[in-house]
C-alpha cells in the first residue's frame, strides 16, 4: 500500500501520520519524490482501514499494491533510481559501459584491459575472482588474488570494479569492491541475498535464466527488505529452445521492467549471444528499449582466455562497439 501526500504537508503532521501508521504493525517508507512524497506501507496491509488513512487532512490517495514486490515497484517510488558510484552514475538518463574480461587471470591482465576499455568510454572495469562453472573441473577463478589485481586495476585507472560474489560467508573479501555482482546462479540464493541487504553497498543483480520477471524483481526486494536500495537490475539473456546462441536475449523484458520498477536497468550483451559477432547489434537493441546501461566482456587474447573467449571482444573490436553505442546514446538522449 502507498499513501500519497498533499505537497503542503506540515513535517509534524507527517511524523504524526507515520507515529499511527507504525502502531498498526507496519513499517514505513518515505519517499520524497520530484513532485510528490509518498509513504510505502511494508507488511501486512490487509487489515488496514484505507477510509482511516484517507481521511487524514494531508492524504491525497491511498492506492494498494496489488504485486508481491513493493520496495521494487514503480508504483512504490515513481522516480527513477539513480546509483551513483565514484561519481559514475547508472540510471535516470544516466548511461554507463562496465566492461572487462570473464576471468581475471593475471595483474598484467586485468591492468591492460582496464586501460584499453577506459580508452574507449567504458566507465567501470568488471572482472570475474570467484567463477561458477558448470564443470568443476574449469577454471574457478584466481578468488582473493583476483580482487587484489581488480584493485591494483583501480588504483592504476581510478576505475570503479565489478566482480562477483558467490556466498555471504566472502562478504568481508568484498569491502573494497564498488559493485557486488549476483550472477545468474545465485539470483535465488536467498540468504546471500539477505546478507546483501544489510550493506551500503550497490548490487548488480543479474535476472535468472530460467527466471520470470516477478522472480526477477522478488530477489531485488530481498535485498531492499534488508535496507540496502542500491540495486541495478540486469538482463543477460534467458534459457529457451534456440541453440543457435548461447542464451536469448529478452529485449521485451527491458521496457517491462522499466514500467514495473524504478531501478535501473543494464544488459549485458555478451552472456545473452555467446558469439562476439551480436555483441554490437544486441547492445544497440538494449539501447534503444531503454537500457540504462551494458556489461560487456573484453580480453585482450580471447583465444587463449581462461573462461567464455569465443563471446569476449579484443579491445580493438570494443572501441568499434563503443562507437556506435556513444552514437545511440546520444541519439537517445542519455547522458554518458
């Protein structure tokens, strides 16, 4: 349930409405929007006498929720998220490229990508230290190592990172990482979730791929009902019948979640085709639905990469790609 504001609302009548709504068992949530404040009413609404609420001098609305994500939803905060990391900002016309190899496989590696993506435009590095594979006789990732060489990285390039986290019990590993990616994996590895909501940190939560979209968003708000809001959705292709590439990119779910929530949204190309040759056109798909953002893999020796060579561009191909995605971002009107 959210209850909607008059824009004259004395500060003391807010706090007194709220004092109320709390003695009802709920928690609350303020929004303060461009136009708008708007308390979200977290628990069990159904008892709630929405006349009650209404007839209160500085209700405008009161309007329930009928979806199971609240702190997610549009509805719930009508303005779009902005993250913002080390000055980078991700969503509400924000545009940002976070580019990087699968696997950090070596310091000399990791700092020669960053400086060839950054030359490019991209504006955080991401990198793999802790890797799922399917085979657990692959390559599993260098792990601590790996986040040390992401941040050598940084300190060279004044690159933000991304890298992945695999369980809570790693979370101290992770102090020092601007952006927590949850992979596919893991987007219903709930008490990691959990353990995620209590930072202050931003998340990247990659969507399932075999997941609808209301799981999808059901995760975020594992996270935001831990009190951390710092969530960037992302689409990285879904698991259908279609062999041709590695996954199918769902370009539909884009606009939908734009709709259904105020988080921002990336998508990340390379996962979603498997095959460098779509990286281009699939990131000027995701651009023009509406795309916040794209994580795009780089290596600068794909045929010899630890990990997903055949979908990652050499550094040379991604400053071709990164042409045509600063050309459509402008034409967009997103700001770089």
């Amino acid at each position: 349930m959210v209850v909607i504001l008059k824009q004259k609302a004395k500060k003391e009548e807010v706090v007194n409405l709220i004092d109320w709504i709390k003695k009802q068992g709920l928690d609350v949530h303020v929004v303060e929007g461009a136009s708008k404040t708007i308390l979200g009413l977290i628990g069990d609404t159904s008892k709630v006498d929405e006349d009650a609420v209404r007839a209160n001098d500085i209700v405008e609305n009161v309007r329930r929720i009928s979806e199971p994500f609240k702190a997610a939803n549009r509805k719930f905060h009508p303005d779009d998220t902005v993250v913002e990391v080390c000055g980078r900002k991700i969503g509400g016309g924000n545009f940002q490229v976070i580019a990087g190899p699968c696997s950090v496989e070596s310091k000399e590696q990791i700092k020669e990508v960053a400086r060839d993506v950054q030359a490019s435009g991209a504006g955080l590095l991401r990198g793999g230290a802790y890797k799922p594979r399917t085979s657990p006789y692959a390559f599993q990732g260098l792990r601590a190592e790996g986040i040390e060489f992401l941040l050598d990285a940084k300190k060279e390039t004044g690159m933000p990172i991304v890298t992945e986290i695999m369980s809570a019990a790693h979370i101290e590993l992770f102090r020092d990482v601007d952006i927590i990616q949850v992979g596919a994996r893991n987007m219903q590895n709930f008490e990691l979730l959990k353990a995620l909501g209590t930072l202050n940190k931003p998340i990247l939560l990659k969507r399932g791929l075999a997941n609808t979209i209301e799981e999808f968003l059901m995760s975020a708000e594992y996270i935001m009902a831990g009190g951390n809001e710092n969530i960037i959705l992302c689409e990285r292709g879904i698991r259908t019948f279609e062999t041709a590439t590695r996954n199918t990119l769902d370009i539909s779910a884009i606009p939908l979640l734009k709709q259904l929530s105020h988080l921002p949204v990336v998508v990340d190309p390379s996962h979603a085709a498997g095959l460098t040759s779509l990286v281009e056109p699939l990131s000027k798909a995701a651009i023009a639905a509406g795309a916040d953002g794209l994580i795009i893999e780089v290596h600068n020796d794909p045929k010899h990469a630890l990990s997903d060579g055949a979908q990652s561009l050499t550094p040379q191909q991604f400053g071709e790609v990164m042409d045509s995605v600063k050309r459509m971002v402008e034409f967009e009107g997103k700001h770089f």
